[in-house]
C-alpha cells in the first residue's frame, strides 16, 4: 500500500537527447549523484535511474536515456532510446513527462530531435542546457519565444551550476499528479503515433530548423581560436600522433609514480592491522582465518585501488575534454586496416580500466560484426585488474633504475602494455581475414568542443568506480579467500609433518595436480593454486598468492610482505613467464560471462576463453624458454 | 551568400583541407548501416545537418587521401570517412585563407 501510494505520486521523468549536450550531467546535477545503474531487460544498455525531490518535498524519477541524435536509431543505444519514449519496452512504463535536453550552443542538432519527439504528442518540456555558455558567446536565446513557437514549456539550466536545474525542477512541479487518482493534467496520453521517419520528412525538419532558431536569437558558434589551433595539432596526421602516444605513455607512468606515496600507506595500515591482530588475538583456527585468509588476501588487493583510481581519472578526463573522439578520427584508418572501426577506440580504452565496461561500450558501434571484433580483442587491453599482478612482479623481478628520464619499471609496464595492444590488433587482422562477410560501417563520428571537465561528474565518476572496486574486493574476493584459506588449511597435516601446513591440504594436492600442466612454462604449485581463484576476477590472483605464501611460511615475519618473498623464492625466468601469462591472462569469468551475454550466444565467449589460453600458454612457454636460455 | 552557383557539384570527399562548400543533396543510394533497424548513411547524414543549402567547412583531414575527413556543419563538426563523404554532393565556395 506505502509503495503503491508512492509510485503514484512520483512524476516520473525520462531525459533524452543528442550526444554531448551536457544531459548526464544534468542528471547528476537534478539527483545529486546517486544514481542506480543497471541494464534494462533483455539487452545490455545501461539503464541510470535516480530519485530527487523539490523544494516543497515532492518526489520525482528521473531516467537517463541514452544519447541519441534521432529517433531512427542506428545503435542498439539509440534504439532503446526510441524504444523507451514509444514505451515499447516490456516491464517499463513510459515517461509521465519527457525532458528534452538541449544544448544552447549546438542548436540545430538538438532543435531537430525536438521537433521529432515533439511529434510524438507525450507531455514534454525542453531543458535548454548550457544557457551560461549561450551568454558568455554574446547571444541569448529567448526561451520564452521558443517556448511559444513549439508550444512546448522551455526551460534555461546550466547543468554544472549549484540550483542550475531549479527552473526545470519548478517547471515540471505542475506536471506531478496532484492526488492519485486524478491523473496527468497534460493531454496527449493515447496520442502517440508511430513513426518511421523518412528522408522526406527529416528534410523537411531540418529545413523548418533555421527559421526557427533565426527567430529566438540562435547564432552559430564560431570556431574559436584556441579550438582551431589545438585540432591543427591534436588532430594533425603525425603531430597528432605523437601527442596520442605522449598522452597514454605519460598515463601510464603517472600510475606507477602517483600511486606509490597513497600505496605504501595502505601498505603500512595493513601490516599495522596484521600485526594488532596477532597481538590481541589467542592463536588457533580463527586467528589464522583472519590474518593468513582475510588480510593478507584482501590486503594485497586494496592496495591497488589509488592505481586504479588515477586511471580512472585520466579516462574521465579525456572523455570529459573531448579529447578521445580526436584520437578516434586520428585512428580509424590505421585501425580499419586490421579491420576495427576507430569508433572501436573508445571501448577499447575503457578496457584499461576494466574489460567489462569495455565490451558493454561497444555496443555504441552500430556495425555487429565491428562490434564482435571489437568485444573478441577486449580482453586483450590491458585491465586495472592485472595491474596488482603487473605491479606485484614488476617491483619483484624489475630493478629500480632510470632510464635517461624514465624509471625502468615504468618503461616494463608500458612495454606489457604494448605488447597487449600488439596482440589485440594482431588477433583482429586475423579474424577480419576469416570473416570474410565485409559489409560497410560508417564512422560518423561527433567531434564535440574541447571543455574542461566537470569536477563534480569527475567526482561522481570516480566515487562510483571505487564503489565498485571495494564493493568486489568486499563480495567476490573476500568470499573467495576464505574458501581459499579452508582449502589450504584443511586437511591439517599429520602430526610430525615437517613442511608447511598447506602443502598436506587440498590447496597443495590441487596445485601439484595443476602443476603438471604448468611446469613448461616455469610456474610452481604456489602459482597454479593461485590461477584458480584468479578465474573469478584475475587480481584474486595476487591476494591468493598471498594466501598461499602466509600459510605456507613458517616465520610470521613473512606474513605480511609478499613482493620480497617471491623475489627470492622465484627464478627471473619464471616471473617474466607469469607477466607474459597475464598479457593474454583467460581466466575472468565475468568477462566471459559479459560476452555471452551481450553476443547472446555461447559461441564468442567459448572461442575467447579458447584463444585467450593457447596464446597465454604460448607466450609463457616462449617467455620462460627465452629467459632459461639467456639468463639461466 | 552569393555562391557561384555555376560551379559543378562535387562529392564532399574530394575537397581538401579548409576547403568551404555549400551542400546541394545527400544521394539517394547510401550504404545501409544496420539491416534490422532499417538505417542509412544518408539518413543520418540529413539528421546530423547535410540539407540543402547549408554552408559547410572541412577542417582537417587524415593523411594521404583524406580519410577520414572533419567537417564543420552548421556549429558542429564530424568525422566522415570519405566513403559516407562521397554521398553528399557539395558546390564549392572558394577555399578559405
């Protein structure tokens, strides 16, 4: 009854508009940041939701639709997008009103959406974004006389403004149904029509579209200067480039070198805690639980998060300034010869920080063969998940020495990295070689202008993705290490036993039986222990190794620091063996579990999982050979 | 704006770097870009603002054959391939200095 009540008196809202006008952070301006993603039924767009309330406490839904220049779609995006204001999706009601965001300094493309969800004849109201920018240009447009000449409510907002959204929250309080019964007091409910339309009729819009803006004051955007002379750089078929290669090089090196102050207290905090525990805690079974399972698991993975962080932060802020489009239109050939899209750029950046993401972007390219590609190499990027592993044996194995201006250790980083994009575009040449069927996929791709980023979307951003990070280390991982720590602790050895309690468990007897398998390409029994868990998401990886050292250590000084353990435990060869597993690395099931269902078939996840291990067992082999050879 | 209007149309793809035209049509066979959501080039290409008429600009193209191109249309600016760029029939105006 309460929730129903509820739900009655919730105005629900839906934003839709172009891409690049300013409409996620105006979602985020109206709820605050608090949003709850998810996918909607059946496919895998995402789906943002968030709540708000007014001035006067009433309560409002708001949706964040997908960006979309039209509603005939070419993207699985755009057609959720359509879908959704037609309310033709299954277990999704359509909006009480829909907010058209449009972007006061790129009328025309957004005034053309207008007109076309206009058509519709469902409440709406436009939300004329970025009216501050409009002013600052010298012109204002007269949102009053817009207003009357679609006979539709519009509304000023400057989306990242503190109270830049209270116009519209004011201008949609009318639309809040005043009791529960009483209904919508806007007509046009029932008068939604169909459409299709046709190049006719788009024209025919589009030529209706500079009368109108000639009438409320529109005047066109210049180039500005510092724009023309920043994409005669950025954009520049060598400059460019070279800018390109600076700008990732300078990411990666700022994630080892930033990261190390905030590391090493994590570092500090952990074996603090360990070492309190251990104090304070009588020894026995749960003592051990807690410090050889929980913190020397967890502990080795937390630490990882200000990496993660500030990689996170340097995506945010390249796709904030508009930068990542130009590194797209600088690619597209270069990567059309391997037979990728440059659209395919973005998710495959996005696959740094996780692969997951990476692939669910990719639905953003129209073409579904350019999108298999596209998803089949994601893996292959080189994920923030690995980077606990990367870091783990780069420190263990890699001296700290510069090179002229560079630290070594970074230049390993960059080269693992390398060597991964190496292979993705090697492996897409291959696929473009067997699927013969070429059809064509067109770029057509919005170069928006350059702006600084929105620190508080920055902020949003990153708290969201730290969200994430701590909500797995905290669900999966930790479940994860006390199954590992019960395997390696049970059975108990048998009394007299000389070794290390886990080599007697069902740990040791599961690593020696893997161990054969892996034994050519120099790993241990540690290592292939750890590889189990590390299916579940590869940086559990490192937190059981830890696991596995803390309990097979019989000096509990060697509980806490994994990195000099393996330094003196591991050959060189069989620590470069491992870094070369982890560029190809199979084992993520979420990953696999994502491309079977954004494929909707078993088909792609089973061939990635297939030529993800041949590779990795490859370049390990080779790696570990290599290594035995030239330095034994 | 008084463009020579005696100037032959040409394909958008053939212009070069700072090149100005006026957009005269958008062909009428362009590539179909997904089967089932019934979408074409040159659909999106209308929406996105290549009608009749309207002035356009490229601004920077990729080396060596200018592929893909940028192109400043009505405020905004787009990267095409010079395959989507073939479809739209522009008459030049002059090349900006």
């Amino acid at each position: 009854m309460d929730t129903a009540n509820r739900r009655l008196a919730e105005l629900r809202i839906a934003l839709v508009g172009v891409p690049n006008c300013g409409k996620t952070a105006l979602f985020n301006r109206l709820t605050g940041g608090r949003q709850k993603v998810a996918n909607y039924p059946g496919v895998t767009v995402e789906r943002k939701e968030g709540h708000f309330r007014d001035r006067a406490g009433r309560p409002y839904c708001v949706l964040d639709l997908p960006g979309a220049y039209s509603l005939s779609p070419t993207t699985l995006d755009e057609a959720i997008t359509r879908d959704l204001v037609l309310g033709r999706v299954a277990g999704e009601a359509p909006p009480d009103v829909i907010v058209c965001v449009a972007d006061a300094t790129h009328m025309p493309l957004s005034l053309r959406l207008v007109l076309e969800v206009q058509r519709l004849g469902h409440p709406m109201v436009v939300a004329l974004n970025r009216s501050d920018l409009a002013r600052r240009r010298g012109f204002r447009l007269d949102a009053a006389k817009l207003s009357a000449v679609l006979g539709v409510p519009v509304f000023e907002t400057v989306a990242i403004a503190p109270g830049g959204a209270d116009p519209l929250i004011e201008g949609l309080a009318p639309y809040l149904p005043r009791d529960p019964d009483a209904g919508m007091p806007a007509a046009g409910n029932g008068a939604v029509c169909d459409l299709a339309p046709d190049r006719e009729s788009t024209e025919r819009t589009q030529q209706l579209v500079p009368r109108i803006l000639a009438e409320v004051g529109y005047r066109e955007p210049l180039r500005t200067r510092a724009a023309t002379r920043a994409d005669a750089i950025l954009m520049h078929p060598a400059a460019g480039m070279l800018v390109l290669a600076a700008v990732l090089f300078l990411v990666f090196q700022a994630v080892f070198s930033w990261a190390e102050w905030p590391m090493d207290r994590i570092e500090a905090g952990v074996a603090a805690l360990s070492g309190w525990l251990s104090g304070v805690l009588p020894a026995g079974a749960l003592r051990s639980l807690l410090i050889d399972g929980v913190i020397a698991g967890l502990g080795s993975v937390i630490v990882f998060l200000p990496q993660i962080l500030i990689l996170f932060f340097f995506i945010l802020v390249l796709e904030d300034s508009g930068y990542l489009p130009r590194a797209a239109y600088l690619l597209d050939r270069l990567m059309g010869n391997v037979g990728l899209s440059g659209r395919a750029f973005i998710p495959l950046l996005s696959s740094f920080a996780c692969a997951i993401p990476g692939i669910m972007a990719a639905r953003t390219i129209p073409s579904v063969r350019d999108r298999i590609a596209t998803i089949m190499i994601a893996p292959l990027m080189t994920c923030s998940a690995r980077l606990p592993v990367y870091a783990l044996l780069i420190a263990a194995f890699i001296p700290v020495r510069r090179v002229g201006p560079f630290n070594l250790q970074g230049l390993v980083l960059f080269a693992l990295y390398a060597a991964g994009v190496f292979a993705a575009l090697a492996v897409a040449w291959v696929m473009k070689r067997f699927l013969t069927k070429r059809t064509y996929h067109p770029l057509m791709l919005e170069l928006p202008d350059y702006q600084w980023p929105d620190l508080r979307s920055l902020a949003v951003g990153l708290i969201e993705r730290a969200r994430i990070f701590l909500r797995r280390v905290g669900g999966i991982i930790l479940s994860l290490m006390i199954v590992l720590w019960f395997l390696a602790s049970y059975p108990a050895p048998p009394p007299g036993a000389a070794g290390p309690a886990i080599e007697y468990s069902f740990a040791g007897m599961l690593g020696r039986a893997l161990h054969v398998l892996f034994a050519p390409i120099g790993f241990n029994w540690q290592i292939a222990v750890a590889l189990v868990p590390g299916l579940a998401a590869r940086e559990v990886a490192v937190s059981a190794l830890g696991t596995v050292y803390a309990m097979s250590a019989t000096d509990t000084a060697l509980e806490s620091a994994l990195q000099p353990v393996i330094a003196s435990t591991w050959s060189v060869a069989t620590g470069l063996s491992l870094l070369a597993w982890y560029i190809f690395a199979p084992q993520c099931l979420s990953t696999l579990a994502v491309v079977k269902r954004e494929t909707q078939s078993w088909r792609y996840p089973l061939i990635m999982a297939g030529y993800l291990f041949a590779l990795a067992y490859l370049a390990s082999f080779v790696t570990y050979r290599m290594a035995l050879a030239f330095a034994p | 704006m008084s463009v020579a209007a005696t100037a032959l149309p040409v394909p958008l793809s053939t212009l070069r770097r700072g090149a100005r035209a006026v957009v005269q049509t958008v062909l009428a066979e362009t590539p179909v870009i997904d089967d089932a959501l019934r979408s074409t080039v040159g659909q999106r290409l209308v929406e996105l603002g290549f009608v009749c008429g309207v002035e356009i600009e490229v601004v920077e193209s990729m080396w060596p054959i200018g592929d893909p191109l940028a192109v400043r249309v009505r405020g905004s600016t787009f990267a095409l391939r010079r395959r989507e760029a073939a479809a739209v029939m522009v008459v030049p105006a002059g090349v900006a200095a």
